[in-house]
C-alpha cells in the first residue's frame, strides 16, 4: 500500500457515496451521520427489528456499536449482522466499554460467537478483552498501554478471524498475518466524544468500497489521522469546539496531496 | 404572499416562541433543538407513551419523524397525533426513508391514514413513495429527481388531503390547488444530518403562528432557505461543519432585510 | 468559600478526570459528554438494566436526568441510583419539564421517595414543581420568575432533604442552612440545547471530588458561569452556533486566573 492508493479509495468513497447502515449509541449518531456525510458516505440510521434486515443487505456496509446498548439494540444488531452476513455486506463491530461492566464482555462475546465480523476496532483495553485478554479500562476510556498492542492486534485477529484494528497515539492493524501501524491522528480526538466511534464507520465506508478489510482500515485509518491534523493546525489551539467543526471540515476537504503530505504508516513483519 | 408577510411571521414565532413538541429521530435531536431555539420557537422532545398526548395538546404544532422509527415510537407518535388532532394542534409529518424498507412504507402508511396530517414534508422521493407512487430511494437520501416536482406535490397533496412540501434543488408547496416554488437554499444543507429535519420543525413553529398551512410553510421554506445562504456565505468554504454552526447563527440573526433581500419564490398557476 | 477554592476543584476534576455516569435525554447526549470531556471529567452514559448498577458503582458521580423520560430509563434511573446509594456515589437529579405532563410530576415524586439525592438541579418551575409547589412551567422552559428563589431553595432543600440548585439569571445553591447566590453566566446559555443538562452533569463532575454537595455546586455554577461569559465574549455575538463551540473551548480552557477574575458569588446568611 502507498499514499497513492489510499488516496484512490477516498476517492472511490466519494465517486460511489456508499450507504453506511450504523447500529450505533444514541451518543454519536449525529457526528457519526456528518462525518460520514463530510467524507463522502451516505449515513443510515435504522434500529427497528423489523427492518433492520432489509435495511443491512442494501448497504454497502453495516456498524454495530455498542456503546449504550440495550436487550432490544443488541437484537437489532444481531438480525442486522444475519442478513449483511447472508448478503456479502462487511459488518465492523465497536465493542465499545467492553470490559467495563459483565453485560458488555458477555454481548460483545455474543455479537463475536453469532456473526461474521469482518473488522473489529476498539482501543487496546476494548479490543484485548473482546478476546477475553485482561486489560484494565474505565468506564469507556482505555486504560493506559499496558503491553505490545501490534502483538495484541495480531493474537486477536488471529483468535477471533476479524481484522483487529487497535486506535491509540499509534494504531495498528492486523489481519494475524499481515500488520501495519499508523501514526497519523492528534490527542485532540480524544476530547471529541465518538472519535473513535465515527473512525469505525469510515472504515465501514472503506469497507464497502474495497473488499480487502486491511487496505480499508489502513486507509480509513490515514485519512481520518491526517484530517485530525489538518483540523488541528485549523483550530490553532482555541479548543476541542473548534476543533471538532475543523475535524468535519477536514473530512470534506481533504485532498490526494493532503494524504501524499501526511500519510504515515508502516507495514511490520512478522 | 410577499417577503413582508413573511417576515410579520418570522416576527410572530420570535414574540410567541411557540412551543413544537417533536417526536423525531436519534440524530437529529440535538440539532432540531438548537434550530428550533435560533429560530425562536421553544422546541420540546417526548416520547413516552404516558405523557404525550398532555405534552402535544398544549403544544403550538407536533412535529412526527420516523427517521429511527421502532415500534413503541410509532405508537408514541399516533397517540401524541390522535391528541393533537383532537385538540386542534397542526401535525406535521416527516416520512424519512419512506420506501427504503417495506416498514417504513407500512409505518408512514398507517400515520396517515390514522391521522390527520396537516403537512407532509419530504424530498421527491419520500413524497411520491409516501402516496404509493413509485420513486427510486437509496436509504434516507433522495434518488436523482426522475419527474415533475410541481405536478407531484399536487397529485400527492389531492391524495392524501394534506399540503405537500418537496424538498430539493427548487422546493414545491401545494395544497392541490394553490402551488408555490421556492429557490431559496443552498447545496450545503445536504452535507449536513438532520437539515431537512430540521426544516420540517422549522414549518412546524410557523404552523403554529399561522393556521393557514401553506403560508406557513412558504414562509419557512424562504426564511430557512435564505438563512442557508447566509450561512454559505459566512463558511466562505470552510466546509460543511463551519456551515452547520453559521446556520444556525443566520436562524438567530435573519432580519426582514434579509429576507427582502433574498426572499425568492413564485406562485404556480394550474 | 473562595474563588482560590473553586479553581483547586477544578484542578482536582482535571487531575482525576472523574467518570461521570449519566442517564440522560436523546437531546442532549452528545454535548453533554463533550462538555464533561472540555471540563475534564470522564463521561459514560449507559441505560441498559442489566449494566446500569455495575457502572454506577465504579463512577464518581450518577446524574439523572428525565429530559425524554420512558418507563424503561426511568427503570435504568432506579436500578442505578439504589446501586449508586449503596455504594456512597452521590445521585444528582435533574427533573427536566417536571409540572409540564402529570407523568413527569409522578415521576420526579418517584425518584425523590425511592432514592437518596444528593442535590437536584432545575430552573424555578422545575424545582418548585419537584417539591409539590406551583409555579408555571411551559413544556421543558421555565415559566418567568414569580417569587424568592432563594427562599424557594431553602425550602425545597429542607424538605426533600437534598442541595436545591436553582439556576436562572441568578443561581442559588442551598442545604437549607446555608445558601449561596452565585451571579456568573451569560444569557446566550438558554440559546443552546442542553445547557442546564451539562450544567448538572458538570456538578457531578465536582461532586465526584468533593464529598460537600454545597461546595461542588458552587464551584460547578462559577466555573460554568465565567466560561460561558468568556464564550461569549469569544463569540462575539456572531450567534448561538457560535456561542456553543467557544462554550466547549472556554470549558477546556478556563484557568484560575479567569476564576479569579471573574467569579461572582455570595454566602447568604438566613
């Protein structure tokens, strides 16, 4: 992969606006829906169990993120996933908290044993106890790195068959096999609530239009990265407001020579 | 009607501050609020099946959106309806989606023929699938317009006994009869979640003021419109996440010069 | 107290950055969590009845809000906040709309006889209303003033034998015993969506690291209040819109020295 490439899928996303079918917490739906809108998606919200099925096989792919959920989205997640499953739609799960409390370990181990799930992202705590790996995390927020998480993303990859895609100040992605690290982004993201929440539903908008669930991540991961940085240097340092309407900007605006300029990532062999 | 009526009702919704008890979805909660706040309306949310129908009797308009519809909303929204239709309160209703799943169809379907809907709002493509007519539709955006909008509104608004507004590149109100075009707007609003939402309350608090559906909905188009184009020209092209925050400045800010300024429709003879 | 006081509270909630547990309204979810994060604080919210007892007891602080109350959350709010009592994390009660639907009336009774709270917070009609006083309230927005709030506080402290926080052009806090006026703020606060919801939240942020419900509500209302005026001053009457995201950034900014400069409270001796 190179920055050229990356830039060509941006593009692909922006030419085919890909509809994005999210299950997501009642937190980040509307940044979710504008920043995938900013990028060039087109954001779908739908929860009802009795439309969840036809709504997911018409998408290009489907999100479930389970940072509030309840008995009945957790249901809506799983009569989703069946049929984007069934239909070849790439399904990217964000067990978001998971962890936290015993009902987020036990849905996400369910959401895992019952789907197909092409890419799992989280930070380093979401995505080692997703697996059933120990890792201390507060509420939602990850604990602090405790351990080698390009080891972590290749285990869980490996452990769970998904493209494990681990955020942090370096993410990673790993498909068991094949491993990159990426290191664009800005600490602002954290003082943006669905940061990361939104990230995954641009890969999901990656992932509708490439088939390869690395390649997608990796660009996902670049593009969103180096807008946080152009939307960082925007805000000049007036606070995470103004940076959160810089950071939609920059999804919208960011260009090929952006991405030549920026993007940082490695492939690491294992 | 003219710019000056227009804006004598502006003034009536910022003196009045009616209160729009909106039954929506999700997304675009948040934003709803804060639009229905600029504009000077006293905007309300509530769902529960225990207290809508006292929320919507003394509310000004209700406002029904099935953007995230799920079963217990939609049995919120025919009890606040059946409330307000009871009370002489002006429902107005958002089938967003309609025809992307067959529950949406069978949803929007059903509102309308319990209730009595003062106005319907929707792109081309909701209107038209709303009336059982065919229209193609890719989640919750509208396909490519394939028809005459203004022949439409009026086929749709004799149908279903209810003013009709399209929205789109040109904007159509019709009671059947009597058909306005609005060009006010501007290509913006579409890169941001919940802007014909917010439309549709936005007509909601000048119903509100104003018994007379299609003045009230002429005069919300126009100043909605204007207010994009205001925005648009503050964002100077920052991007679509400083257009959302100049829009809703331009709400607050929008004067009758403004409006005589840039006020721009025509009425249709049939 | 003193405003050297408030600051070193601030500077505990940035130092241990508390998690705030919220249950909450759909309105306001977003922006209350960005403000908790601009602020320093921790934010989760979680609804679920099979996890709502395990996250309160590991948070700092759990705000109750009924904004958009169901029967479902209101059940999340009782199953959290007896888990919270047990475990000795303060509850504050936020009865948004309480007067405005007989089943927001019942509801506030419900949860001010079930569970011990730690301080409720609400305009006059709300607080009023809460204790089975009358006062005026239309939909979610509180009537004008009719009478002493700072008699009102008093009172409704004593009798539900909770801290009264009354909040409006001027703020009062009191125990019962011991009040306080606090005049920081700016209007443009009542212009934007959800600003008395993060104000609550905000509280329990500072009654996360404070065990005196008096104190951390002082010290949330003047560190809320200077921000909002230093956002205003920032936004330079450009709008709400405006306003709303240097209110983020002030958040994230504020220093001691702006405390310094700008607190204004007062100890009432009754």
């Amino acid at each position: 992969m190179n920055n050229y490439e990356i830039s060509s899928l941006l593009e692909k996303v922006r030419a085919i606006n890909p509809l994005v079918h999210n299950i997501t917490n009642v937190v980040v739906t509307n940044f979710t829906a504008n920043g995938l809108l900013a990028i060039g998606a087109s954001p779908v919200m739908a929860y009802a169990h009795e439309e969840v099925a036809d709504m997911a096989k018409i998408a290009g792919a489907l999100v479930l993120n389970m940072g509030t959920l309840t008995q009945k989205e957790v249901k809506s997640m799983l009569i989703a996933g069946s049929s984007a499953n069934e239909h070849g739609v790439p399904v990217i799960f964000d067990p978001v908290g998971v962890g936290a409390t015993p009902y987020r370990t036990e849905t996400a181990k369910r959401i895992l044993g019952e789907l197909n799930i092409s890419i799992i992202r989280g930070n380093a705590a979401e995505i080692a106890n997703a697996a059933g790996h120990q890792w201390e995390i507060k509420g939602v927020d990850a604990g602090e790195a405790q351990g080698n998480t390009i080891e972590l993303a290749g285990t869980v990859a490996k452990e769970l068959g998904s493209v494990a895609v681990i955020t942090g100040k370096q993410d990673v992605v790993s498909d068991g096999t094949l491993t990159y690290t990426i290191n664009n982004g800005h600490p602002y993201l954290t003082k943006v609530t669905g940061a990361g929440c939104l990230l995954t539903s641009v890969i999901g908008a990656f992932s509708a239009v490439d088939k390869d669930p690395v390649k997608a991540s990796v660009a996902a991961l670049v593009v969103y990265g180096a807008a946080a940085e152009m939307a960082a240097e925007a805000a000049n340092d007036k606070g995470p407001g103004t940076f959160q309407i810089e950071f939609l900007n920059s999804l919208y605006n960011i260009t090929a020579s952006d991405i030549e300029a920026r993007g940082s990532f490695e492939k690491i062999s294992k």
